[in-house]
C-alpha cells in the first residue's frame, strides 16, 4: 500500500501502522468491551463489599478468587 503512490491508500496504510500494536495484541487476546466492563463491575462490587479491610492483601485475594480460570 506505501509503495503503491496512491496517496488515499497510503495515508490508510500509515494510520494503520501507527495502531499496529493495537491491533495485534486484539487478535492475540480477543477481549471485548462488555468483557472487561463486567471484570471491572466485579471489581467494584467486590471493593464496596470490602470496605473497611485493613489489609489490602485481602482485598486482592478477594478479587482473584472471584476469576478463579485465570492464572496468577
């Protein structure tokens, strides 16, 4: 497409390659949007719940046992 001389596909082509990393690292961890919006709410509900912990320790244990698949 950069070596193709026309300028419209070529400005495609750079915008593309400035999102590059981007891109990839979606086709290697395929997370949507709804996804991480849910871990996130999860988190939330469980740091409400957790409200006048003194040890924050606790408080990460908490959150990692409620996504039990994923590794440490």
């Amino acid at each position: 497409a950069m070596a193709s001389g026309i300028a419209p596909l070529r400005h495609f082509a750079h915008g593309l390659e400035a999102k590059l990393e981007g891109i990839l690292a979606h086709g290697r961890w395929p997370f949507h949007t709804r996804l991480l919006e849910g871990i996130n709410n999860k988190i939330n509900v469980l740091k409400r719940m957790a409200d006048g912990y003194r040890d924050h320790e606790y408080s990460f244990l908490e959150i990692r046992a409620a996504f039990p698949g994923n590794p440490p």
